[in-house]
C-alpha cells in the first residue's frame, strides 16, 4: 500500500507545480520592448513592441504609448503594425489601433526612433485596449523592492559610444506646416506696389506700370486739347458778336 501512495503524491505534486506555473505565466502577462541597437544615442534604432493577449474572450484593439522623456512625437516613425492597423503621432506618444486581433492572440508592432535618449533606460508606459471595452495599463514602475503588478515595458541601454552626440532637435509636424504656410521672402505681395530695385538701389517700374502712365499721361494731353479748342471756339464766338 506505501508503495501505491508514492505515485500519487507524486501526480498531485506535479498538478499543483503545473496550476502553478500556469497562474505566474498568467500574471507574468505584459508589453515587452526590445531593440538590436540598445545603446544610448543609437541612430535610427528600430524598436518592436509585443502585448500579450490577455483575454479568452476579446481581442486587443490598439494600444496607446508615452513617449519617455528626451524623445519627441517628431522621433517616432512607423515601420510595421498589424494588418489593417493604423500609426497615429499623438501630443505625448502615439497610437496603434485598427480591427480586434484573435483573443489570446500578441499585438506586435515596431517603430523607428530617430535617435535613442543619453540615458540608462527608458520607460514605454502602455494603455492596451480590448474589443469588450477594458484596458490594460501597462504603467507602473518599481518601488524599493517589490515588483508591480503592471509594470510599464523598460528598455535598458548600454553606454553611448565614443564619440556619440545628440542629434538636433527634429522638426515637429505643426512646425513644418506653419513654415510652408509663411509667405516667401522673395515671393511679391498682392498689397505690395510693384515695383523692385536694381542692385544699386534704383527703383524699377514694371511694365504694366509703365503702360498705366503711358495712358494716364496720353488721356491727360487729349484733355488738354480738347478745353484749348473750347477755349479757342469761346474767344472766337465773342470776337464775331462784338464785330456785329
């Protein structure tokens, strides 16, 4: 009878390790972030981004993610997202969003940083949205010792290299708009009179000027003459009454 009793504790000790390690997998559920050029001051580093499916019942509709700081909206571009997905620069961070995935199925997406920060880590905090309504915020960081329940996804960086500077700020996309929108310096104003100066400070008339003066000074002449022979008529009229 001892020896039937070692095969079944063993069996339950195995079912207990295994209800186990099946409910830390499911805690253990997050956003990870990963680089191949994790190291400060990177160039162009393409960064990819896996949300773990959480759900049995809904699938994840987009994701909404903080920038850290030292990195702008304008350093972020898109490389790949879901199919059917769209990449949307918000004023802190961006979004990725488009149909439900398979419930339990990973969002993954990737982005390309223009220049990673001069620091030791940088901290991604993520909103993950579900198909039933509830979201997932993936944004809490450690306190002393203890772990968070939903920790925001961390990259770590290795020192910058030798020689590595930060890139000048990017130009934001309201930036650049407002820059085309600006009137040319060489470009004329519909207000502006239209005349332009020499290199030596002359002024120069335009042609269409010119042919304005040509016809102001002609209507002028034939004015002139026309009152000099209703003056002559008026002189002539007065002689021949006083002859009579």
């Amino acid at each position: 009878m001892q020896r039937s009793r070692a095969p079944r504790h063993a069996l339950t000790a195995l079912l207990t390790a295994g209800m186990l390690l099946g409910a830390a997998g499911g805690a253990a559920a997050h956003v990870e972030v990963n680089t191949s050029t994790a190291q400060a001051l990177s160039v162009d580093a393409t960064v990819t981004f896996s949300a773990e499916g959480e759900s049995s019942t809904a699938g994840i509709t987009g994701l909404k993610v903080t920038l850290p700081a030292g990195l702008a909206p304008a350093d972020i571009t898109s490389v790949k997202t879901p199919d059917g997905w769209a990449f949307t620069p918000t004023a802190d961070g961006w979004t990725v969003a488009g149909p439900a995935l398979a419930p339990g199925a990973a969002a993954e997406f990737s982005v390309k940083v223009r220049q990673l920060p001069a620091a030791t880590s940088v901290v991604f905090k993520t909103l993950v949205d579900y198909s039933d309504g509830h979201t997932d915020r993936w944004i809490e960081l450690p306190q002393g010792d203890s772990k968070p329940e939903h920790p925001a996804p961390v990259l770590a960086l290795r020192p910058a290299a030798a020689g590595a500077t930060p890139l000048p700020a990017a130009a934001t996309p309201s930036a650049a708009a407002s820059d085309s929108a600006a009137p040319s310096a060489t470009a004329p104003s519909s207000a502006a009179p239209s005349v332009s100066a020499t290199a030596s400070g002359t002024p120069v008339v335009s042609e269409k000027d010119t042919e304005s003066i040509t016809t102001i000074v002609l209507g002028g002449l034939a004015a002139v003459v026309v009152l000099g022979t209703l003056i002559a008529f008026a002189v002539r009229r007065r002689s021949s009454r006083r002859d009579k």
